[in-house]
C-alpha cells in the first residue's frame, strides 16, 4: 500500500508564481496540488474544505487580507492544514507576524526546487523549515533579546516607516497616542538613535524593516 500524496493549496495572487509553483511540485513524488487561490481571503475558504494537508502561503496579495491574517485565520481551525509561506520578503516585520499567526515554515522564493520540496513534506510532518536568512536573524534575536525590538514595536516603527503619524499609527493598531510614543521611546534607545527617521533608517539596514 502506497502513501496518500500530500495534498497542496497554492496561494498567490500571481498567475506566474502559481503555475511555478505547481511546476516544481507537480514533479516531485507524493505531492499534488489539489486547489489554487489567487487571494488571502479565498486561501482561507479553499483550506476549510477538509482535502488540503499543506498551504504555500505568499504574503502579500494586493488589496484586502494579507498573508500573516490569512495563516491566522487557517491555523485557528481544529485538523487545520500547515502552512508554509513562500515569499520574496525576509525583514522581521514580515517573518515574525507570520511566524506568530502559525506558519509551520518561512522559505523565500528564490529557494532550489528540492528545498521547496523538501520544505512541504517537513511541514506536512509538522516540523519548522526556515530560510537560512530567516533562522540567522531569529537566533541572533535569541540571543541578543535587550537589542531586538518586539513584534509591537516593529508593527509600529514599520507604520512610521510609512509616514504615519502616532495618532495615525495609534488609532490604525488601537493604542493611545502615549502608548505609541513610549513604544517609540524603547526602539530609539534599542536603536540608538534619536528621531524617527534615524529609527527607520537604522531598522532598514538591520533587516527589522523591509527596503
């Protein structure tokens, strides 16, 4: 008796990544690639059907729902498929919200076919895959925890990024004004810095923040 294949769902808003995606897995023994989703929102619907034992997750998808909220939203259901995301973005804003939500694996897309292969069926097992460029920054944060800034704080630093005010930034996560302010407050003396644009700069360099 063989087997049952591991059973795939491909979630990216690109056609183009899709179809490598499943060009790749396609070949590979014992996987199958049973559903495609080309939103966050119909990635979460697909996974409810009971036949997906692993999700590639991208995050970013245009419009609407993201990939961290996605992953969220798959995990928190009793017999949920994993997740492993697939994206080109490696910062700790992007890594740490998904790792949170529940994302059994973090891979970048430019990874060789057989590590993508291989990702899928530890993640299938239920064991973690990371990228290498992902793993080095999770243990350096491990290891220096007074420096590394808190998912909060990144959440907040990564919307001043943006431009955003700390009301803005407040009322965009619910927090008071002063909140923020005390948030910003920790990051400059991890950072070493002393403005926002320092703090931005420092946090882009230091891979905490996406280029």
């Amino acid at each position: 008796m063989t087997d049952a294949p591991i059973r795939l769902l491909l979630a990216d808003d690109h056609p183009v990544v899709r179809a490598g995606l499943r060009a790749v897995l396609e070949t590979e023994p014992g996987l199958t690639v049973v559903a495609e989703a080309a939103t966050a929102e119909e990635a979460v619907a697909r996974a409810a059907g009971g036949d997906v034992d692993v999700v590639l997750m991208d995050l970013q998808f245009g419009a609407g729902m993201g990939g961290a909220e996605a992953t969220a939203r798959i995990t928190a259901r009793p017999d949920a498929p994993r997740v492993l995301i697939v994206t080109t973005y490696d910062s700790d804003a992007d890594t740490l919200p998904a790792i949170e939500a529940g994302a059994t694996g973090y891979l970048l897309k430019d990874a060789p076919p057989e590590e993508l292969a291989a990702a899928v069926r530890t993640a299938a097992a239920g064991r973690t895959t990371l990228a290498p460029a992902v793993a080095e920054r999770l243990m350096n944060r491990l290891r220096t925890p007074g420096t590394a800034l808190t998912p909060r704080e990144t959440e907040v630093l990564a919307l001043v990024a943006q431009g955003l005010s700390n009301q803005a930034v407040g009322e965009r996560l619910h927090l008071t004004g002063g909140t923020v302010k005390s948030h910003l407050a920790r990051v400059y003396a991890k950072l070493g810095v002393d403005s926002r644009t320092s703090a931005v700069a420092a946090a882009t360099a230091l891979g905490i923040l996406r280029r």
